[in-house]
C-alpha cells in the first residue's frame, strides 16, 4: 500500500510539473542591458623583443611608458603619464585619447626639444593595440617636428628603425609592432 501511495504521489507531481502555468514569453524585440567592455591600457609598460615578446634584460626592466586613464573617467580614454623619449626637465603635454571600435589606442605627446641646434616643437602619434592582459602593441609611432621657421618633417620611426637595426629599444619591434609587457 505504501509502495501503492508512493507511486500516485510521484505521478500526481509530475501531472502537475506538465499542467503548471508557463513563464509568459519576453518581448522578442526587448534586449537585456548590455555593458560595453573596455581593454584596460592603464599601467607601466616595458619593451619586449620580436613577435613572441621576448624578454631582454636590457629593454623589459625599465618603463617604455606609462598609461593612465582619463580624468573624466571615461572607461576607454587614456593618455600618456611617462614617455620614454622624454627628459624629465623637459615639459610635454598628453592629449587623451580614446579606443575605437577594434580597441586601439590613438595617443599623442607634444613637446619642445632641440634638433639639429634648433628650437622645435615635437609630436609623438602613438597607436597601441590590446594583444592580451599583459601585453599591447604598438603599431604605429610617428614623431613630427616643427621648427621656429615652419619646416614640418615627419617620421615614421617603427619604419625607420625596422630599416636601421641599430636604433635602440624600437629596431627590436616585431612584423606587428613594439610588443609591450605590463609591469
């Protein structure tokens, strides 16, 4: 008899599992909230050597740059806090940029320096694209110079330093670009 009771009870529940009431269906037009995610470029970064960012004690120990985020705290603009290519005595200016669509990175640095014994203002143009967590590229990097009498010469010194293996810190860079470790 118990055995008998056993088997209503499991075969009344599961009726009623089948004939309880259905969740109503959502809207097929209304989407659920959606969070854009953001690569996070902030932080120090070291250089590393080749396509497979090899670590080299004499490039991946010391600061190639540093990354912070915008003061508006927009998730995905940053701009440039230390600069390789930079003496401390000297005073420059960080534009903030913002990540596009594919996550890279456009960053400016602007300064004074002297070349060839004369005054001139200088533009460094960065593009920085996410690899992974730990490592970005940099793809593209453009100095531009400007002096007193209004001569502009730019160059391209990832192109320059893939043709000069002698130029320090950058003729290490990949067929992809300065590969970046973060510290």
């Amino acid at each position: 008899m118990a055995k008998r009771l056993a088997v209503v009870f499991v075969v009344a529940l599961a009726l009623g599992a089948c004939t309880a009431p259905q969740q109503p269906a959502t809207d097929a037009g209304a989407l659920p909230a959606r969070i854009v995610l953001h690569y996070d470029f902030a932080g120090d970064w070291a250089a590393t050597a080749g396509d497979y960012c090899e670590e080299r004690l004499d490039l991946s120990e010391g600061v190639f740059l540093s990354i912070a985020a915008a003061p508006d705290g927009d998730p995905s603009a940053f701009h440039v806090a230390r600069f390789f290519m930079l003496e401390e005595a000297n005073r420059a200016q960080a534009l903030v940029g913002t990540a596009d669509e594919a996550g890279a990175l456009p960053l400016t640095v602007e300064t004074d320096g002297v070349i060839d014994g004369r005054a001139a203002a200088v533009t460094y143009d960065l593009t920085l694209e996410p690899e992974d967590p730990h490592r970005i590229r940099l793809t593209a990097f453009v100095m531009t110079v400007q002096d007193r009498a209004g001569e502009t010469v730019r160059a391209d010194l990832l192109a320059t330093a893939a043709a000069d293996r002698t130029i320090p810190v950058l003729s290490v860079a990949g067929r992809r670009g300065l590969c970046l470790k973060r510290l």
